[in-house]
C-alpha cells in the first residue's frame, strides 16, 4: 500500500509539473521593457489655499479652451508609423590584359647569327638551332556583386512624454504588445518630436521623429517557424570554416 501511495504521488507532482510547463509555454509575451515604460505625469502638490465655499477656486486652474495636442511629461501622443526603405548596390568589374613578345634571330653585320650545334657522332647531321623566342601572356578577371534590401512598416502606436527639453521639444517613448493566438508581436519607438509638427488630432508622423529608434519583433510558434535551427545558424556563421 506504501508503494502504491508513493507512485501515485509521484504521477501527480509529474502531471503537476507537465502543466505549468503547458502554462509557461502559453505564456508568449515578453516581459516589458524598462527603457520603453511609459512616463507618468507628476503628482501637483496639494493646495494650501484655503476652501472659501466658491465654485472657483484660484489654486486650480481650468482650461476650457485648451489645446489637446501633447506637451507636457506624462502626456499621450499618437505616431504613425509610415517606415518605408528600398536600397540596391551593384558593382561590376572586367579587367583584361594580353602581351605579345616576339625576339627575332639576332643580326650580326646584317647576317642572322644561327648557334651549330657540335657534331657527336660521326656522320652526323649539323643542327641549325633558332635563337628567335616567343612570348604570349593573357590575363582576365571579370567579377559581379549586387545587393538589394526593401522594407516596409505601417502602424499606429500611442508613447508617453517622458522629456520636455529646453527648446521645447518632447522626448517620447513606448511600446505596444499583442498577443495574438500562438505569438506575440511587438513595437519599441523612441525619439524627438517638434510641437509643431504635432496635428490637430495629436498625431505626427514617424517620419518626422528625430533619432527615432523602432524596434519590431514577435515571438511564438510563427515567429520561430520563420528562423532556421541552431545546427543551420551554425553552419552559415563566420565561425563555420568551409
């Protein structure tokens, strides 16, 4: 009965463990990023002015015709993204070289000078050897390279004003996660941005966002899918020597 007791607890804390692995593995969105968070407004300090039963009250101010575009620390702003790049290079390269040397039979008072070679046995024939030469070299050498990368991102994304600089410009930055099925996708922005470049609808564009970082990625079962194995990774690294 003992053993039995033991073997069944054991299966629990296995089916235990097997599932909240199962829960793990379903858990696909990264964990956020502190460079990323958002920038919360700061607290005003309380009032010290004293309650006199007024509706309006000096110490608290209400703007009833403001502009809603951001530009404060803490406030929310809209980017578009519109990322679009399309780079080609190409090189080619033909070189050629050919030499002809000839050196005729030399001339010695206008009579060509023939090396006889020694007679070794008798009745042997004299060989007449030609001091003329000929030379010939070609060389060639043809070499082609191309190269050509296209990408395009499109989105909308919300960041927060972490900075208002002393020329009045923001620094904002944020992200945005999805969780979606079996993946999980993900967007990093930080930059600059001019208030004037702000619209009316407190959007602006990513084009217009100075040092503008943007980062996406996903994670989960499409995302590894598309990424060759480790074995493979290996074999078209540097560190691979054939």
């Amino acid at each position: 009965m003992r053993i039995s007791a033991d073997t069944g607890m054991i299966n629990r804390a296995a089916l235990a463990a097997a599932i909240g692995l199962l829960a793990a593995c379903t858990n696909t969105i990264p964990p956020r990023d502190p460079e990323y968070a958002a920038t919360r407004p700061p607290v005003p300090a309380a009032s010290m002015v004293e309650a006199t039963g007024s509706i309006y009250q000096a110490a608290n101010g209400l703007d009833l015709f403001a502009d809603p575009r951001a530009r404060h620390v803490g406030d929310v702003l809209t980017i578009h993204l519109v990322e679009s790049t399309n780079a080609s290079k190409s090189a080619s390269t033909n070189t050629a070289k050919k030499n002809d040397v000839q050196i005729a039979d030399p001339l010695l008072f206008g009579t060509s000078v023939v090396w006889n070679a020694p007679q070794r046995a008798p009745f042997a024939n004299k060989q007449n050897l030609n001091l003329s030469a000929t030379l010939n070299s070609n060389q060639e050498f043809k070499g082609d390279a191309g190269s050509s990368q296209k990408n395009s991102l499109t989105g909308d994304i919300s960041v927060t004003v972490a900075e208002v600089l002393s020329n009045g410009n923001l620094v904002v930055r944020g992200e945005k996660q999805i969780g979606i099925n079996q993946g999980s996708e993900q967007v990093q922005l930080s930059g600059i941005v001019r208030p004037q470049d702000i619209q009316s609808d407190n959007s602006v564009v990513s084009t217009q966002v100075a040092d503008a970082r943007i980062s996406y990625g996903g994670k989960g079962a499409l995302a590894d899918a598309n990424q060759h194995g480790w074995l493979t990774r290996f074999f078209l690294s540097p560190w691979w020597p054939f």
